[in-house]
C-alpha cells in the first residue's frame, strides 16, 4: 500500500503512521527524518539542505522532492510506504504523481477547537521527552514527570497563539492538497476526534490491516 497522511497539528496522523508501519510492514516516511537523516550522514543533499536551513531559509520544493524520490527508491519502500508531511504544495502533489501511483490519501479531520484542546494541554519532561496531557494522560502528580518528579513544561509551539499560527499556515497550505486530491476522486476523510486506540481501530477496517 501507498499512502500519504493529511492532517493539522494534533490530529494524530504521525501516531497512526507509525501505527500503521508497524502493523503492515511499512516504512513510515516523514520530510522531517528524512532532512535529518541526509544532514547527519553527511550526503550531498543533506549538504544542500544543512546550508539552506542554517541561513534560516525554507527548503524549495525541488530539493524536498529530490530527497523524497531518493528514499522511494530505496528497497524497503518497494511494497509500499506512508508519507507523512509530504506533499505539502501543489508542486510537490505533481511531481509525486510522477513517482507513484498512490493506493490512498487519508486526511484526518479535526476540527481547530479539538486542535487547541490537545496541543495546548501537552506537557513535556525536557529531559525525557516524555508526554503528558493534562485532561487525557496526566502525570501521577500534577506538573510532575511520574519517573523523575522534575517539572513538567508546555513547548511554546504549544501556546495558544503558536498553535493558532500553526493551523493558518496548515489550512493556507493544505487546504490546496485537499482540494487537488478530492478533485481525482483520491481523498478518504477519517474522523479524528475519538480516542486514539477507536480512530486507529477506524482506520485498520478502511485499509483492511488485521
């Protein structure tokens, strides 16, 4: 199966990937690892891609999408994968359909109250980086991590004003992606405000993961 995972920030579409990955044998490929990976081994494009975001500049699309072909043709995404953060521009979408034939696009919707609920009740143990949540999975103790006891803190990318920035810059670029993926009769909505364990449960019956 080949798949790309849409969704805003909190709805769940990295822990469903890697869900996924692990119950159908597939690797769960993300834009973010993949930087990471070329920029710690040292290749030509991680070469190309360390000197773009060290001047503080967005990576262009034919860069992104050279790397994302280059790990798609690697052995282990032969038999399927799933994209997470990828495409992200219509330009991206265009040449991915180039590459491959996709089995699905699943977009998780959830709406930008549910958005804020989770990601602003998000609480990190910095050392650890264990996660917590205050109304979902709270520490035994409040404001503590359960193995340490050091104080919890909230990321700022977990405020209110960071996340309500976050989802105008998702809906301004995403909003394209779904749009040119319903137009090709290519999108599956899944509804993401249930508990993690009830959508992953949704989600297996639609891709008939067992």
């Amino acid at each position: 199966m080949k798949m790309v995972f849409l969704g805003p920030p909190g709805a769940g579409k990295g822990t469903m990937a890697v869900r996924v990955a692990e119950d159908a044998g597939l690797p769960h490929i993300s834009t973010g690892d993949i930087f990471r990976y070329n920029i710690k081994n040292q290749t030509d494009l991680g070469k190309r891609v360390k000197s773009i975001l060290d001047g503080g500049d967005l990576v262009p699309d034919e860069l992104t999408i050279e790397l994302v072909q280059d790990r798609l043709q690697q052995e282990d995404a032969q038999k399927g994968f799933i994209l997470d953060g990828f495409p992200r521009t219509i330009p991206q979408a265009d040449a991915l359909a180039t590459m491959q034939t996709l089995d699905w696009v699943i977009n998780f919707e959830l709406s930008d109250e549910e958005v804020l609920r989770r990601l602003t009740g998000r609480r990190v143990h910095p050392g650890s980086g264990r996660t917590y949540h205050i109304v979902s999975t709270p520490p035994k103790v409040e404001g503590k991590d359960d193995v340490t006891g050091e104080p919890l803190v909230q990321r700022e990318d977990d405020k209110e004003e960071a996340i309500k920035n976050r989802l105008r810059v998702y809906r301004d670029q995403t909003q394209p992606l779904i749009d040119y993926y319903r137009s090709r009769d290519m999108l599956t909505n899944l509804d993401a405000s249930s508990s993690p364990a009830a959508v992953y449960e949704l989600l297996k019956e639609l891709l008939g993961i067992s």
